[in-house]
C-alpha cells in the first residue's frame, strides 16, 4: 500500500504525539500533528490529505464542525473521530453531517487504532480509484457526444463556434431558471446534439446559400426525427435529455412549430430553452442565406415572439439579462478554432 498523508488533530499535545509516533512506527505513512482546529485548517489548504483524525470535543471547535469545515476545502479525505466523550446523538451526527468511517472511545487500543487506521486508508484508496475509473468513463462518454456532435456541424459547414455558444447560452439560462448543478450540466453537454439529426440530410440541401424550396425544407424539417432515432433507448438522464432536444427543440409555444406541433408546457423545458439559445445564436450569426443581425433588433424580435413563439418566462429571463448572453456570444465569437477545439475538448465533467 503506498503511504497516505494524514492530518492528525487533538488539543492534547500529548495525545497527538502518542498516535503520531504509533502510526509513523509501524506504517509509511505521512503525519501532519496538530493542536488547534484553525491551525489545522491552515495544513489543509497547503497540503492534500488522504485521512483525518480529530478529536470531538475541542475548546475552539468541536471535531464535527471542524470536519464540515474540513470538507469544504478537501471532500475526498476519510475521517475517524476520536473522543472521551462518545455518545449516540454525536455519532449519529458524525456520521449523517460529514460521513465519518468510524467514530472511536477514548482510551483506545492501539492494535484496533491501527487496523482502523489502515481500513481508512484502503477505503479511501478505493473511493480515490472508483472516482477516477468514473471520470476515465465520464471523459470518453463526453468525447464521444462531442465527435457526433462536431460531425453534425461539419456537413452544415458551420463553424464549431456556433456549438460552444448554443451549449454556453443553454446552461446559462439554466441557471437563470434556479435548475440544479446536475441539470445545467446535462444541458450543456445535451444542447449540443440539438442538431446531430442533420447528419441524415443531404449535404448539398444544408449547405445551399440560397433559400430552400419547399420541398427543401420538408426534408430539413426531417432532422429532429432522426436526431431522435439516433439517441433513442438511452440509459442516462443526460443522453434523454439530448434527445428530447432533438425532437422538440422546433416546437413553438403557440404549437405552430415542427414535428409534433404540441404546445406550451406540453414542449419539455430543456427543449424550450435550447429552442431559444439556438435562434439567439441563427439571428446573431451571418450564414450563407442571411447577414447578422445587430443586438437591439435581435431583442425585438423575442419581444415579439414572445409566448407565440418562445416560452415566455424563459424569453423574459433572456431579455432581462440580454447583455450577459451578448457578452457570451461576443467573446466565443472572438476565439480562434483552436480556442474554440480545446474548449469543446477540455471541459469540466459533471
């Protein structure tokens, strides 16, 4: 087992130098002593630790406070609590308020202490490991949405910018909306799919710099579908999101959109909110058919179209903090393709 760094806390001097000589006498691993819960947490934001041992009851903190404090810097670390004071309401605490692996009586063994000790280490070496075979899963799960997605894009000789703003002006009014870390995640990651049906229409149709024909479009208009077919049968609330996108993000509120023609609530919520982002961005952004579009006229438009064609609260939350999204919009725009390609790649997992 390789050797752990554990901080090591009791205001008794005395005690902290007994458990420190027993642990670097019969283990490899690293002990940082200390005395004073404040001094501890000063070891903390200098030094990553794999095991904390507190005492419970401190004159400046006691070691459930100390541990939610701890926590805030380093949530990976493994905790024992060690106390001459044990009872089953602070345990119970301990272990609800910051899942501490065990909760020791004072005066302890020191064969037990040490097995204790050890078992810490390994569980906490196996969470470390679990985290990162997930974040290992995660990373090639993302890339893979992310190759689709770009593959998309390129038939429609669009520019990988168009990607990073629709998955920015999504999350963000997201949060706007008070949804939760998980969801503005998910809908970061799920916008960009929005689009990942084109992949079945002929390149010569989405790439034609004038106006299409009706029965053009009747054969654009097919995209969400088979957006749809591409992403069914998923297993995580991301890729269900992704494709609910798909389907409906050209449904308006007023049920005159495309396919389904359903209305209002009726449009899932990550569909209503992509719909926006992605007309936000078209109206903004100079294509083969159209020039760009300045601001203010922009602003006008979902004033206009607002509860016809776009949800309304949703379009009231993007003109009320319209600058914040031009802001968006302006600085992706400003970015270099490869800005832009280590932006789609080098992301945060959720």
């Amino acid at each position: 087992m390789k050797p752990s760094r554990i901080l090591l806390l009791d205001d008794e001097k005395m005690v902290v130098d007994n458990i420190q000589d027993l642990i670097e006498l019969e283990t490899d691993h690293k002990v940082f002593p200390e005395t004073s819960p404040f001094d501890a947490l000063v070891t903390l934001d200098k030094n990553k630790v794999d095991l904390i041992i507190t005492d419970f009851l401190m004159p400046e903190m006691n070691g459930i406070d100390f541990l939610i404090q701890a926590q805030k810097k380093d949530s990976d670390s493994t905790s024992i609590i060690l106390t001459g004071y044990a009872d089953k309401e602070n345990a119970i605490r301990a272990i609800n308020e910051v899942g501490i692996y065990q909760y020791i009586e004072k005066p302890w063994n020191n064969d037990d202490l040490l097995i204790t000790i050890q078992n810490a280490v390994e569980r906490g070496n196996l969470i470390t490991e679990l985290k990162q075979q997930y974040n290992e899963i995660q990373q090639a799960y993302l890339e893979i949405i992310y190759r689709l997605t770009i593959t998309a894009e390129y038939f429609e000789m669009n520019t990988y910018t168009h990607i990073l703003r629709i998955s920015h002006f999504s999350k963000k009014l997201a949060e706007l909306s008070h949804k939760d870390e998980t969801y503005c995640n998910n809908i970061k990651y799920a916008s960009m799919m929005h689009d990942v049906g084109k992949i079945g229409i002929p390149k010569e149709i989405l790439q034609k710099p004038g106006k299409l024909t009706k029965e053009e479009f009747e054969i654009v208009k097919k995209h969400p579908n088979i957006g749809g077919r591409i992403l069914r049968n998923a297993t995580n609330k991301l890729m269900e999101m992704a494709r609910e996108i798909s389907i409906f993000h050209h449904e308006k509120w007023n049920g005159k959109g495309y396919l389904q023609g359903i209305l209002g609530d009726n449009i899932p919520e990550s569909a209503r909110i992509v719909a926006i982002a992605d007309v936000f961005d078209a109206l903004l952004s100079e294509r083969p058919y159209k020039t760009a579009m300045a601001p203010e006229r922009v602003k006008k438009i979902f004033q206009k179209d607002r509860g016809t064609h776009f949800d309304p609260g949703l379009t009231d939350l993007l003109l009320n903090n319209f600058d914040q999204f031009i802001d968006i919009y302006n600085k992706i725009s400003t970015m270099d393709q490869e800005e832009v390609l280590s932006s789609l790649f080098k992301h945060n997992l959720p």
